[in-house]
C-alpha cells in the first residue's frame, strides 16, 4: 500500500512492472529501486544496451506512479509517491505518412509538447530522443532537451531519460539535478549477460553486436560489423579527438596499430572489477591480452 502525499518525491522500494512479470511468472522479474525528487534527483540519465531492460524500467515507474494516485496497491515493497499533475512518455516509434509526418517529425512534437506542458511537478519518461536524424543533430537535440528539463526555472520536471548517447552522462558534471544509472551487465568471454539491474554511474559500452548476435543476425555480418567497429574507432583516435582538443600539439603524429592494440587492451583492462577476478579469470585475461598482442 503506498503513502501518497505532496513531498514531490517518487520513492519506490523493489519495484516491478505489473504486466511484465505477471507473463515472467513469480520470482522471475528483477526487482528495481527508484529515488526522484524536486532537488539533487530532477533526472536520471539511464545508458545501457538494448534488450538489457531500461525500458521496462521506466515504464514501471510510470506505472506505479499512476496505480499510487488512482487509489491501487503497487508491485513494489515499499512506496512513497509524490502526487504529479501530468505523466509525459515519449516512447517507442510511430509515424502519420498520410499527413507527411516521419517517424523523427512525430517524436520531436511529442518532446515539443513535453517541454511545452511539463511542470515540476510532473513526471517524464523519455526512452530515447535524437535518434532518427544524424548523430551530430541527434545528441545535440538530446542534451538540449535535458538541460532544458533539468533547469528549474523552465521546467524542473521529474524524469527518466533512457539514452544511447554516451555523451549526456557529461551533464551529471555539469548540472545540478541530474545523476548518472546504467543497467548492470555482466561479460563471459564473446557473450553479455543482461543483470537487468539499476546501478549508479554511467557506461560507455552499448553491446549494440553483441544485442545483433543474439537476435540471429548471422555470424559473417557481425564479425564484419566488428571490424568496420575496430576501424571507426581507430578513426576516431586518429582524427576526431586530435580535432577537438584546443592543444593540438599534443596530439602530434599518428598512433601506429600496435598502440591501437595497447589502447584497446587498457580500455579492456580498466573494465576489469579486480575484487571480483578469480584466479581462473585472471589467467583467460592475460592469454586473451596475449593474443590481442600477437
């Protein structure tokens, strides 16, 4: 039974997605925690792979948030819900073609009408925004419309903002209000395992092959589109971050393909939860940095 009242706090204790885990069956849905306030927890930044969960997540926070206000008990074992005057969701894809509207046109008058109408006593779930135009357009829009949600004086809005954009992680820096999530994921050699747990903190890593690998798209694309990944990023070390930095000269001359290996094998390296590592797990490490050497 949750305490609604007029805190303007939304927090949910082991929360579940009604419908979700009704089809999983008893015990088999992860359960979430959630903390959204006026002040230091405005919004929530959520990265993480597809599939992995972020989706589910929000929508039961929307949810349980509307269950609280009509009256209902809620899946969750503890909830305090803030009473909110609106429920904003800018989810999915959709298109109108009969009235000349795409699919990125019909999200961006939805966010416009979110900017337009939210308040701060509002709630806002935004499962991606951005993505149906160029990459540089994309997260521009984006961390535009969370800088403008996040500013009290516009909008202040509670909000959950499911995002690819490893970028916007930036702004937990930058801005007051808002905090970094990510969906926790585990690595078993080539695989992943989705945890389909909220943790703290950002990520940098999408899994986006990995995801394809698993929906059965065959093994000669991914592994090609592993490749095309290796020489994108080597691109962008060689020439998109020399572009960006106002010291240039720094960043004289080329890295070769052995530093490439070495700047791949320490991005590996520091993912690596040394507390975690069994003696069985350090020893697969070092053969397969090893190989990366060869």
């Amino acid at each position: 039974m949750p305490q609604v009242d007029n805190s303007g706090i939304i927090d949910i204790k082991q929360g579940r997605h009604p419908v979700i885990e009704k089809m999983l069956g008893e015990g088999m849905f992860v359960e979430n925690d959630t903390y959204l306030d006026k002040e230091e927890n405005r919004l929530s930044i959520i990265t993480g792979p597809n599939m992995a969960g972020k989706s589910t997540y929000m929508r039961q926070v929307a949810l349980i948030t509307l269950m609280a206000q009509v009256g209902s008990f809620v899946p969750a074992k503890e909830a305090k819900i803030g009473v909110v005057d609106k429920i904003f969701t800018r989810v999915g894809a959709s298109d109108d073609l009969s009235m000349g509207q795409s699919t990125f046109m019909v999200e961006m008058m939805e966010v416009a009408t979110i900017l337009k109408e939210a308040t701060s006593n509002s709630l806002v779930i935004l499962d991606e925004i951005g993505r149906g135009t160029s990459t540089y357009d994309g997260l521009s829009i984006a961390w535009a419309v969370a800088e403008y949600i996040a500013d009290k004086s516009k909008c202040g809005a509670k909000t959950l903002f499911a995002t690819h954009y490893h970028e916007l992680t930036e702004l937990e820096e930058k801005i007051e209000g808002v905090k970094n999530y990510s969906i926790a994921v585990k690595e078993k050699g080539e695989d992943i395992i989705f945890l389909r747990k909220i943790v703290r903190g950002g990520t940098d890593e999408s899994y986006g092959i990995h995801v394809a690998r698993l929906a059965g798209v065959p093994k000669q694309v991914t592994e090609n589109a592993n490749k095309i990944l290796r020489s994108l990023e080597r691109k962008n070390i060689l020439t998109g971050k020399k572009e960006e930095k106002e010291d240039k000269k720094k960043l004289e001359g080329q890295f070769d393909m052995y530093n490439y290996k070495l700047a791949e094998i320490a991005h590996e390296i520091d993912k690596i939860n040394l507390n975690e590592l069994t003696p069985i797990d350090a020893l697969n490490t070092l053969v397969k940095i090893k190989e990366k050497m060869m």
